[in-house]
C-alpha cells in the first residue's frame, strides 16, 4: 500500500544534496577514503565564549520557554549588529529569532505565500527556497545568472521576470553557490526596478554577508534603498561567520505586519529557539569582529588555491568567487565524454556521481542549484584535503576521452 502524502508535497523535487550525500556515506562505510566537499559548513569551532556563556546559561536556570520571538537580550544584540554593520534600525517588534535561516525563510514563505504567487529565485540557487516556496503552494520563478557576469543579478533580467503575480524577489548575495556578490551600483539598479514594482517583497538573504573577500564589503539593500525598506526582510543568523551550525540560531529585520505573522508561524510551530543557544548567539555577537575576520582570511587564502588548481584543470571554466565559501566551477567542457570506468558524462549529476565512484571526491551538482553544467565545492576544508581532491578532480579529468 502506498502511503498518502499531502498534495503539497507532490512534484517537490528531491534535493541532489541528499541522494550525493547518501552516496558517499555509503562509500564510506565500506571503507573508501571519500572525500567530502559536499556540504556547507564551516570547519572551525564555534567562538569558546558563546560555549561558555550557554554553560553558564543552563547553569543559573535559565531553561525555562524563551518569549516566541527571541529573548529580549538577543534581540537587543541583533538591533545593534543590524545597526552597527548595516546601517539598519529595526524595533525588537521588527525582528524575529528563528531556529537558523531556514525557518525564518520558511515563515516568511508560509506567512505570505498563497497558491499560484510566483517566487523569483536568481539561478544558481541555494536548494531551499524554491522547495519551501512550492510546499506553499507558490511558483518558483527561476533568472539565470551568468558565468560571464560573475554569476550577478542583473536588473533587466530581474525586470523581464517580474509578473503581477511575483510575490518575492529572493536575493542571496554573497551567493550559494556561486559566491556572486553584489555591489552597491548592482543594488542600486536592482532598487530602480523594484521601484517600478511595488506589490514585490524582497528577501535579502545575508547569512553569508561577513565572507566577502579581497577587501569588497557587502551592502544590504534596505540601507542603500531605504525607501524599500518596508518591504525587505533581511535575514542572517550565526551558522556561518560564527562557526555555529549545530546551535541554530537565526534573525531578522522586518516589516512589524510580516515578523508578526511571521511569529505567530512559529508559535504554532516550534516556539521559541533553545535558551541556551540564544545565551551563546548574545555573546558570539559581542566577540570582537578579528574572530570573523581570521575565518574569513582562511576562506580566502584557500579559494585562492583552489580557483588557482581548477583553472589549470582541462574541460574546467572558474569564475572567482568574491564571497562565501564555495567555488562554482564549469564542466561543461567534460560533457559527453567518457571516464577511465567507461561511464559517459552526459551531464552534470553524471560528472558528480563518477567523480565520487571513480575518484572518492564528493561534490554538488549544479542543476541542484539550479544551474546545470557546473558543480559545487566547498573550499571549508583544510588545505591538506583540497590539495588531494584537487589532484584526485585533475586526475579524474585528464582521463576522460
Ligand atoms: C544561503 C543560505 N541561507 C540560509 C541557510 C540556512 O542557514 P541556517 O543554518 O541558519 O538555517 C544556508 C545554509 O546552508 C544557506 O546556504
């Protein structure tokens, strides 16, 4: 007997990320040395104070519900990072803590979405929002972003794809994937054709904001558009320039109607986030910005090296990414030949699953993120281990016929 699922979730694509990562642990369990450049996620410790100050956090009792939308001392410390390196001001009625970006993204969705309303989603994407948006009933409206381009948003893209119906614009800069930043004049030009769209909300995901690189610094839409402010959610949290994946902490500024609807989403949902992981995100927001920057120093001297390896590689095109911490690389010149196994490349997840099988480097397609003809890799690992997937990728590559 089949199980009845709700209607929701039929069409929902199955995420590339998973079935890859399945792959490889099942590599790994018989015993083949894989190595994993697949997922998102910082390797450094989470900053000691916040480990202290959720020790200390559970140790004088304060392990009772925290308020639905984050603990006054939290909030508090969100509104001065959001005014301190953004320029924004928002009132603690105008932000929410969430349990990590995604359920911020996921609220925002639910709370405003009905069936039929069109998200757009710059290509390439991170995976989530176009699931979260169609569980909701919505239609994800996809605007490639080129190679050539540095993978930016470009306004007249944006313009052509705006209908009536377009409820959101999503915009994720520094980029996952891609690691695409925008630049002021970029956002700028975005803010110009958004003007002429006023029923378009604006999700300004800036979780990956503090890993810009080469000394670019990154701008948030609704302090170089103040006047769009009001339709802007920005969101962050602390998963990425703060190592703190696992305490899921997330935030953001908002219209009070849209963090209203937004909270009460969540009231209903999951309450308010872990007390002790609140206690740990007030005080890694107080840790001196050095912290940060030393993680972001790494990223940098290491996607250096790897751009500098991928473009030496055959059949390989890189853009440098300017932020975050990926590189996005371009395969297309692998397609439709043949590996050492005899497997053919005829697209992007093939290149992906023969790399993992033939040489134990595990990536992301691109058509996961919605960009075929490139693949994902995360440069958060030591530079012993991306020196060897290197040569194990250049090795892979050279013999493809
Ligand atoms: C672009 C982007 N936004 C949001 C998130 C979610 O972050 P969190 O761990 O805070 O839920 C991720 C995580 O990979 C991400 O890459």
């Amino acid at each position: 007997m089949s199980f009845r699922l709700a209607q929701r979730l039929q069409g929902l694509p199955q995420p590339a990320t998973i079935a890859m990562s399945a792959k490889a642990r099942a590599l790994k369990a018989q015993g083949v040395d894989v190595i994993s450049l697949a997922l998102g996620e910082p390797d450094f410790p989470s900053p000691p104070e916040a480990v202290e100050a959720a020790y200390q956090a559970g140790l004088r009792g304060d392990t009772k519900y925290p308020p639905v939308g984050g603990q006054p001392a939290l909030k508090a410390a969100v509104a001065k990072k959001f005014l301190d390196e953004n320029g924004l001001l928002y009132a603690p009625e105008e932000i929410l803590i969430g349990n990590g970006g995604k359920q911020l993204i996921y609220n925002a969705f639910a709370a405003t979405i009905d069936p039929g309303d069109e998200v757009i989603v710059p290509a390439p994407y991170w995976v989530s929002y176009p699931i979260i948006a169609q569980m909701m009933g919505g239609v994800p409206v996809s605007v490639i972003c080129h190679e050539e381009d540095r993978f930016r948003l470009k306004a007249e893209a944006l313009r052509d794809a705006i209908t009536p119906r377009t409820r959101w614009l999503v915009l994720n800069f520094p980029n996952n994937p891609s690691g695409a930043i925008l630049e002021r004049d970029d956002l700028e030009a975005i803010a110009a054709v958004l003007r002429d769209a006023p029923h378009v909300l604006v999700m300004a995901d800036e979780i990956y904001e503090h890993l810009t690189f080469d000394g670019k610094t990154h701008a948030s839409l609704a302090c170089v558009a103040p006047d769009l402010k009001d339709r802007i959610l920005t969101i962050n949290g602390m998963a990425k320039a703060y190592a703190m994946t696992g305490w899921r902490v997330g935030f953001c500024g908002g219209p009070g109607p849209l963090i209203k609807a937004m909270t009460s989403i969540q009231s209903n949902a999951t309450s308010g986030i872990c007390t002790l992981a609140q206690a740990g995100a007030v005080a890694a927001l107080a840790t001196p910005a050095a912290g940060r920057d030393a993680m972001r120093d790494v990223y940098q001297a290491r996607r250096d090296l790897v751009v500098a390896r991928l473009r030496s590689m055959p059949h390989v095109t890189c853009a440098m990414p300017e932020g975050a911490f990926y590189a996005f690389p371009g395969i297309t010149g692998a397609l439709g030949r043949k590996s050492a196994a005899g497997r053919v490349i005829v697209d992007d997840v093939a290149f992906a699953e023969a790399l993992l099988e033939e040489a134990h480097v595990s990536v992301v397609p691109g058509s996961a993120f919605g960009q075929t003809g490139h693949i994902r890799l995360s440069v958060a690992a030591s530079d012993a281990l991306l020196i060897e997937a290197c040569t194990r990728l250049e090795r892979f590559l050279l013999t493809l016929v």
